[in-house]
C-alpha cells in the first residue's frame, strides 16, 4: 500500500492508502518478499507465480558453493 501524506509542524495527515501496484509480491511465511533501496528510490521484489501456496515440485541444494567456484574459476587469472 502506498499513502500520501502532509506534515507541518506537530501536524501529520494521511491520505487515503491505495494499492501501489497491480502486481502480488511472493510471500515466505506470510511476510512479503521485498527491500527498499537506502535513498528510496528503487525496490527488489520477488513476484509471486501460480504455484505460490503449494509446495515445490522439486528442491535444489548446493553444497560447498566455494569449492566448486574455486575449481571452476581458479584464482589468479
């Protein structure tokens, strides 16, 4: 959601909150899956898919990432 809003000196008034997008966020345990940039100005967000609420069909685990890289993309060249 998203809202407008005014503040003068000890005064704060909000407007009335409207959607900000069309598009549903992806969400890990109930909590959406997004962070804002610092300056504001950008956001990163996972879009939910039809499958969102049902378990995966399969579950990928990489084990010892660095190593691999390490041998794949040796250091010093």
């Amino acid at each position: 959601m998203s809202v407008s809003y005014t503040a003068k000196g000890d005064t704060f008034t909000a407007a009335k909150p409207r959607a900000w997008s069309e598009v549903r966020l992806r969400e890990v345990g109930g909590t959406p899956v997004f962070d804002l940039a610092p300056d504001g100005k950008r956001l990163a967000a996972f879009v939910a898919d039809e499958t969102d609420g049902k378990l995966p069909a399969s579950l990928t685990f990489l084990m010892n990432f660095t190593d691999e890289l390490r041998r794949k993309a040796p250091g010093g060249k």
